[in-house]
C-alpha cells in the first residue's frame, strides 16, 4: 500500500493501532482526573450499551440504509489501483476482510468489540469502464463552481468507508484493510469527520445537525419503496443492488454565516433553524410549499434558499440519500456523501443550484469523487465477483 504522505504495512497497522491505544491512556490520566478531592469515577458506573451488530452480507452492503440511523463516526479512505492489479482477487479478499472485522473474530481489532462496525466499498469511474463503458457508475463528475480541488484530491478508483459508533473502530479497521490491501493500491486521499446531535424529524426518523446550526438529511427516499425507485440499482445484473455514492468535501465560512441575523441564515436555508420547520410552515418533515406568500407578496421560502434550488420536484430528478458528517481536518466544513441510482439526480441539482443558491457562497469544495457501491455480497458471491468474476 502506497500513500503520498507515508506507506501503510503491518508495520503502520501497529503504529495507528499503537496510537490509538497510547491516546487512550493519556485520556484515562488526564489531569482533572488526578484532582486532589475530586471524586475518582466510579467503577460500578453503568457501562456503555454495546451497540447492536450489523451484518456484513446480504442484498446491499452496510453503511448505507443500514443502521437508520448512521454511526456517528465516519473515515472515507480513497485510492488507486496499480495498473497491473485485477480488481476482482482484491475485492474478494477486503470483502471476507470485513466479513471477519464485523463478526469480531479478525485479529487485527486487537481484542476491540466490533460494535455497529460497517465498511462499505465502492470503485471509482475508471475501473467500471473496464468492466462496460455503458455501465452504472462509468462517468466521471463534471466540474462545478466554487472547487478549489487539488489534483490528488479528485476521483479515485477505490473506496473504503468506515463507520462506527466508537471512534476507536475506525483508525483500527482501516488499518486492517489497508493492510490486507498491502502494495496493491496507492491512497490519493481521506477524510474523517462525525455526525452532530440527532434530532427526530419523524416517526422512526432522525437527521443530525451541521455545523451551521441546520438539521441536515431531513428530505430523502426514507422508505423500501422510495430506495427501490431512488436508490438501488436494478440492473444489470452485474450492479443490481449497489447504488452510485458521490462524495464531496466542502470547506464553510462559519464566520462570515454566524455574523448573519437568525432571520438572514434561515432565509439561506429556507427553514427555522431551531425546528427544521420550512419557512412555509407545516411540520420539520413536511416538504416546502414553494408557492405560499405573504400578504404583499413574497415567497414564504425565498427564490434562492437552498431548499427550493436542490429541491428534486423542482429540478426533475429522484430523491438522495444524504449522509453528511461535519469536519475539523483539513479545515471546519462538511464531508458530504450522497447516494442515488442516477448521477444525474446529482449533477442536475448542482447544476441548478449554481445558478443561484444562497448557501453555495458560504462553501468551497477542495475534494471530489463518486463511485459504484458494489452490491450485497456473501460467502458463495464474493464481494465484486459480479462485476470482475
């Protein structure tokens, strides 16, 4: 495994791993800890629930409609494959490689329970066209405004996202599986970042906050029905069950958005802060009526918020699935992940919202890709035998 910055082997497995635990050590001898009559904590203190596990194979890979409700914690590591390296034999290794990290019984966690672990992987334009130019997932982003991408930072053959409601899964895990990688695949680049307080936006239903303020993920294809048109693919056969992810880092202007009034930033989303309630009323889970004025004459939801220029019936696609987690490295942002069975449903709304949409002057994206989530896979289908068997 090659990186720009370093060269992942076993020997970077231990040292991640190493720190991991080393981190934890400092954190347990903290000075407040050693406070003179500060009362230690107490060892009959309830312990943590442990997560419920989600199962690696089946119809869809984990990590995307499963859990419901996301892991709070998230790496995306993206890389490229060597020129001589078959997808297929790689695939099929990570895949029994995440089969045995989620079941608990791969050495390298080093005794960590898995948890809610997920690992989803996906594999970038360049390698679905040596499987079929006319495929789901061949085509490449197009450039939009407001990037700022520097080359590495752009595209990809291979994904690895990594969730988990324990942060201390996530370093480990990656570890694993680039080292099973090993020299076969060169990282371009990575990004982790974390999901804010969830707030229920329905029944059964929750979204987190960003790091503006706003509850993010409220409008999405939330039921079997709705994933079935919107999300999954149903074909061909060789892709029927993955889904197309597109990913995008983007850096926001906290300062310049907090000196705005409540009223101001609402206006840029088109919805009350605190509820998530459309400034046309109705409940947080209600959409927009983008028709409804006021007395004198104005939109209730202003002509640029961002929830009339990326609203779907307005521009004419389906819904995504949004799961966006906020950033502090490389700087404050947003590491935005959508899924969707058509890039168009994508790139249309870009599109439109480059026009004119109150939110996007507030953002700069610095990376950019998008990848065929492969479908489910078991046992008796390794993971991309139906795309490279």
């Amino acid at each position: 495994m090659h990186r720009v910055d370093r060269h992942p082997s076993r020997r970077a497995f231990l040292d991640v791993t190493g720190a991991t635990v080393a981190a934890g050590l400092v954190a347990g001898c903290s000075w407040d800890s050693a406070q003179p009559g500060r009362p230690a904590p107490s060892a009959a203190a309830t312990p943590t629930p442990t997560p419920t596990p989600v199962p690696a194979t089946g119809r869809h890979q984990a990590g995307v409609t499963l859990p419901q409700s996301a892991q709070r914690n998230l790496l995306a590591v993206v890389a490229d494959l060597g020129t001589a390296v078959a997808p297929g034999p790689l695939l099929a290794e990570l895949g029994e490689a995440i089969r045995t990290l989620t079941a608990g019984s791969d050495p390298r966690l080093l005794g960590l329970s898995p948890g809610d672990l997920t690992v989803t992987v996906g594999v970038g334009p360049r390698l679905v066209r040596t499987a079929g130019a006319s495929l789901p997932g061949a085509d490449d982003l197009p450039r939009f405004s407001r990037e700022r991408i520097a080359s590495q930072a752009r595209g990809g053959d291979l994904l690895i996202q990594i969730c988990a409601g324990d942060a201390l899964l996530v370093p480990v895990a990656a570890a694993a599986l680039l080292d099973q990688a090993g020299d076969r695949v060169r990282e371009r680049w990575r990004q982790s970042g974390r999901r804010g307080t969830d707030v229920s936006v329905a029944k059964g239903l929750t979204a987190p906050r960003n790091l503006l303020g706003f509850i993010d993920g409220i409008v999405g294809p939330h039921t079997t029905a709705e994933q079935e048109r919107d999300l999954w693919l149903a074909g061909p056969p060789a892709v029927a069950g993955g889904t197309l992810a597109v990913l995008r880092r983007m850096e926001l202007d906290l300062t310049r958005f907090a000196a705005l009034s409540v009223a101001e930033q609402e206006a840029v989303f088109g919805r009350r802060r605190a509820s998530g309630v459309p400034l046309s009323g109705g409940t947080v889970a209600s959409g927009p009526e983008l028709g409804a004025k006021t007395p004198d004459g104005r939109y209730l939801v202003p002509v640029d918020a961002h929830v009339r220029r990326a609203n779907p019936t307005v521009v004419g696609v389906g819904h995504m699935l949004r799961r966006s987690y906020s950033t502090d490295e490389p700087a404050p942002g947003l590491f935005f992940i959508s899924f969707q069975n058509d890039l168009r449903t994508f790139t249309a709304t870009l599109t439109r919202m480059d026009t004119s949409d109150a939110l996007l002057p507030f953002t700069t994206t610095t990376a950019s890709a998008t990848f065929l989530i492969l479908p489910g896979f078991d046992e008796q289908h390794p993971l991309g035998s139906g795309l490279f068997g």
